[in-house]
C-alpha cells in the first residue's frame, strides 16, 4: 500500500484479501443485512468474513479454508487423506477442486465430465455443509455466499443447503435455517464469476468516500 500511495500521491488505497472483498461487497449489496461470509472454492478454499459491514482481519485474517470438518465416511473406506501439503485432510484438502479431481483421477479441467449425480459432488457438499455449520454457529452471518470456480456446478447449492439443515437440526431457530428461505442464506454470488473484482470496486469506493478531497 505505501508503494501505491507513492505511485499515486493523493489517491485513496486499500488492500485486503481476494474473499474479504467479496464478502463487505456481498453485504453492502442488501440493506437488510450488515454481515457475510464469502466462501470461494478453486485450487484452493478461502472464506471472507464482514461483520457489521466491516471486513474481519483480526491477527492476520480468516483462513477458514483450512478449518478441519469430520470426515465422510467414504473418504474414510477409501482411506482419501486429502491434499492440503500443510494439513492434508483439512477443508481445502478435502474438498478443494484439486482433492475433488484426485478422488475422480481426473485433471481439473477434465472435471466437467463428471455428471451431476456423480456421489463426488454428495461428498464435496458434506464438507462445504459443515463448513456452513461452522460460519453459522461460531459468526451468525446474515448470508453466506458459496463461489469460484467449482460452484459453477449449480447442483451443489441444494446439495450443500440441505446438508446443512440436517446438521444443524433445528438448533437455530432462524426461518432463514429452518425453512426454504435457506435459499436465501446460501447463495450463489451476485457478481458471479466477477465477485473478486467487483469486491475490489467495492473497497476502492469506500475508501474513495471516506477519503477528504482535500487530502
Ligand atoms: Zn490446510
């Protein structure tokens, strides 16, 4: 940030992750809410955390991607022990796009092929549903956002919803968890595929409106 501020003397500069972006924008676009999580899984798994319309960045900032969820019980018959090189079986270990294409022996991009009632995306979902357990018990987001590239397979979504309802189990007594308006709580990005940059937007023009002109 100091080399951008040097670079461009009196333009307002900002920095934070490629989710936290994501996930202020995510909240700012609904007025009804001031929270969200923002989950995006590729090569690798990252969540962005807003709260009260604020990014978390706590001690460094969220690496949600690398909480541990149990283990389904195929990956333990099959004895899949995931491939985060730091953890191995943690949830970018286990449900990364590159741990999804070492179950299917497929490279990533042959991953299309794999139809939609493969039991693979059965298995993704129960680790995203726990990671949507964890971001509602441990945070109460208003919303969480599920993206990147592998939830372009759509059919995740009602997959991921239902499990999550069946873990919690009725314990948030919320309409948003206990109804179909979970339809509503675990959404595809509004910006799809352009949720990162237009994140970035997001935060360049709030850092913009809080700067003085005269700065
Ligand atoms: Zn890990």
């Amino acid at each position: 940030v100091p080399r951008l501020k040097d670079a461009f003397p009196g333009v307002p500069c900002c920095f934070d992750t490629d989710v936290n972006a994501p996930a202020v924008a995510e909240a700012h676009e609904d007025p009804s809410i001031q929270s969200c999580c923002y989950v995006t899984v590729g090569t690798g798994i990252g969540i962005g955390v807003c709260i009260g319309g604020r990014p978390v960045h706590g001690l460094v900032h969220p690496e949600g991607g690398h909480m541990y969820t149990p283990i389904v019980e195929s990956d333990l018959k099959s004895q899949f022990t995931g491939v985060c090189p730091f953890h191995g079986c943690c949830l970018e270990g286990m449900a990364s796009a590159p741990s999804l294409a070492a179950r299917a022996q497929k490279s990533i991009h042959d991953m299309k092929d794999v139809a939609d009632d493969d039991p693979l995306w059965d298995t993704a979902a129960h680790y995203y549903a726990h990671a949507c357990v964890s971001m509602t018990l441990m945070l109460s987001p208003e919303k969480i956002v599920l993206g990147g590239g592998v939830f372009n397979r759509s059919v995740l979504y009602q997959k991921v919803r239902a499990k999550t309802q069946q873990l919690l189990n009725g314990y948030i007594q919320h309409r948003r968890l206990l109804t179909d308006e979970i339809n509503s709580y675990i959404v595809e990005p509004k910006y799809g595929p352009d949720a990162g940059i237009q994140g970035a937007r997001f935060l360049a023009q709030q850092a913009l409106l809080q700067s003085s002109p005269l700065q």
